[in-house]
C-alpha cells in the first residue's frame, strides 16, 4: 500500500503555506485582555490570499471554477491554517460547498459554488445544536409552509422554528447552512441568507468563544425558505458532518504539531542546575508522550479522510473513523497543551507570548462537534451496531 500523499496533494501544502507560513498568531488582541471580541471580522486579507491560491475551491469541480480534490487535500490545508490560529472559515465554507455541490439542487449549485471558490460567497454551518452539547440536527424543526388557503405542507418553502447556538462566523456570512429535522424524522439543510439579508422570524445574539471570535445564537421562530435553498436528500447532513469533524481534527493536528514544536524549542534553551531542562528525563518522557499523541491523532486523521474521499468501505461506517479521530484529536489536543503550559513554567501564560492563545484554541476545538466522551458513546453505539471479527 502507498501511504505517499500524491504530487496535487503536496502542491496543495506548498501553497497552503504560501499563504498561513507568514500569518502572526498574535494578529489581534488577546482574549485573555478584552471582554467582547477580539476582532468584528474574520482576517479578510487572509482570506483573499486563500482564495488567490485556489484553497477556497479545493472541493469544487472545475465545471464551478475549482480544482475537484478531496477531503484529504483540505485537511492537509487545514492542518497549516492550525499552525498558525489562522481566523478564517475556511473548514465551515469548504464543507457547506462539498454539501452543496454533493447534493444541492442544480440552480443552487449554479447560484453558490463560482462565488464560493473566489471567496465572493462566504458559508458558514450552524453545527452546535441547541446548547452547544446536542445533536444539532435536533435543535430545529422544519415543515412545509403552508398553501394559499391556509393548509399545512402544499404551499412553496419551509418554515423553521428553533435555536443553534454559537454558529460560527455568522455575522459576516453570505449564507448560514442550518441542518433543522423534519416530522417525519428525516433532517433537511436550509441555506439561509447572512445578516445583510433581513429575514423575518430570523435574530441573532452575539456570543463569544474561548478564542476571542464573535459567536452568534441564531434563533427561528417562523422564518421563511424558499424550496430550492433546502436541500432534501438524506446524505447531506451526514456528509457535512463528517466533514466539519474530520476537518476540526485536521485543525487540532496543526495545533498540536506547532505547540509541540514551541515546548521542544523552549525546553532545549530554559536552562535550570546548569543543563537545559529538555535533558532531563522527566520533562524527556512527557515530551515523547505527547509526540505519541500527535501520530495517533495524524494516523486516525487519514484514516477518516481517506475513507471520506475514496468511500471505500470498512468494517464500521464511516462515523466510525470520524468518531476515533474526533476522540484522538480532543483527548490529545488537550494534553499537548496541558503538557506545554506544564513544561513552559509561568511563561506560558504570559499573554506576551503566544502560547495561551493555542490553549484557548485547543479547548474550543477540544469540544467542537462533541468532546472525546461523545465521540466515543457514537462509536460504542457503532459497535454494538457493527460487531467485529
């Protein structure tokens, strides 16, 4: 078997660092020193760069202007863009236009995917739920609206009722992708317009994450569709969210990685008795810990991307790749920073040096789609579902 990434993939991490090597983690005020946001916008120069470098239509056809790779070469992007505590929605605009792209009506795909992959249309995904710890697409109820005279499931749209909370990135989308669950039991996702677009039966709350970025509550009560901005079919929420998680992953792998990097560079020059503290044994063994958790969370990583890009089957379903990523990347991302706080001493929470950020970022992708714990009741449930062997 070749586990070699092929010459697009590689050309794809070139130009992802290209474009994150030069980004300063430190760009915008520090969470940790201001109480609201630590920017109204995401990092729009960033951004333009991405989408000069074709990284915002790495999963777009060329037939819409984009390059047609897979999920592999994204989260070798995003897995860049982590290194560096890149601000921009770059996992939530991807994956809302593989969905629709995968599964949206003709006329959709027409009106969103050329402007998505210039970085024109900006896609963001409510993907919390209602409390930020359930399903989110239980969070929100859809139904047919109903017709001219007032009867229930013939007239054109849907109606949603309900709340996602911190839905990322929302105050500066062009487009909100809400996954809402039908009567019926199936879950439908709507597009909706971003603030600029006033929409009845639609407000938004601003909420803060761990990270500084301004968060929005989105609530619903009564808010129009119209039919061809829902997509209907079945295999669009499972696609989306299992390509937001294994992107989260990919995010966490990049973190990890320069975290890592940050306490071998710190502990080969912190000196104590005269000899650099990465001499010593104790400090030795925790450092090599955590660069085992980094291989697990990079091998479980492409493991679940592979399978999203080839579709080639296993012995569980895909969620459960997802799930042993998404358990690897939570758990792991915590150690590492907990390691590196450990290891840097006081130093590491002086807001002076970037290190506090990365711990903040860690904790938000920690719990992001579902802690390690969730992730692990998804895949007992797989199990007792799928037995092995």
């Amino acid at each position: 078997m070749d586990f070699t990434f092929s010459e697009e993939q590689q050309a794809v991490v070139e130009a992802a660092r290209a474009v994150f090597g030069p980004v300063v983690a430190d760009g915008v005020p520090s969470p940790a020193l201001i109480p609201g946001a630590v920017a109204d916008d995401f990092d729009r120069a960033l951004w333009a760069k991405a989408a000069e470098s074709d990284l915002l239509s790495l999963l777009i056809a060329p037939e819409f202007g984009g390059t047609g790779l897979d999920a592999i070469a994204l989260c070798l992007v995003l897995r860049e863009a982590g290194k560096v505590l890149a601000r921009v929605p770059l996992l939530e605009h991807s994956a809302a236009a593989a969905t629709v792209q995968a599964h949206g009506r003709p006329e959709l795909r027409q009106e969103l995917l050329t402007g998505a992959g210039r970085g024109e249309t900006v896609l963001t995904v409510a993907s919390a739920g209602r409390t930020g710890h359930d399903a989110a697409g239980l969070a929100v109820t859809a139904r047919r609206a109903p017709d001219a005279n007032g009867g229930d499931g013939d007239g054109d749209g849907w109606v949603l009722d309900g709340v996602q909370t911190a839905v990322p990135w929302a105050w500066n989308a062009d487009r909100i992708v809400v996954p809402a669950h039908t009567a019926e039991g199936a879950t439908v996702l709507a597009l909706l317009p971003g603030p600029a677009t006033e929409v009845k039966g639609r407000s938004l709350a601003e909420q803060f994450s761990t990270t500084g970025e301004r968060l929005a509550e989105l609530r619903l009560d009564g808010a129009r569709v119209a039919s061809h901005d829902v997509i209907q079919d079945p295999a669009a929420w499972p696609l989306l969210h299992a390509l937001l998680t294994t992107g989260t992953c990919a995010l966490a792998l990049g973190l990890g990685e320069r975290v890592l990097a940050m306490t071998s560079d710190y502990a080969s020059k912190r000196e104590q008795f005269g000899h650099p503290i990465a001499t010593f044994q104790a400090v030795a063994v925790q450092a090599a810990d955590r660069y085992i958790d980094l291989r697990a969370m990079e091998v479980t990583l492409w493991q679940a991307a592979w399978r999203l890009s080839s579709g080639a089957p296993g012995q569980l379903p895909l969620a459960g790749d997802v799930a042993v990523a998404k358990t690897w990347a939570s758990d792991g991302v915590r150690r590492i920073v907990q390691t590196a706080q450990h290891l840097h001493g006081g130093f590491g929470a002086d807001t002076d040096y970037p290190l506090h950020r990365y711990h903040a970022w860690a904790k938000q992708l920690e719990l992001a789609l579902g802690p390690a714990a969730a992730h692990e009741e998804i895949l007992g449930d797989l199990l007792a579902a799928h037995p092995l062997g």
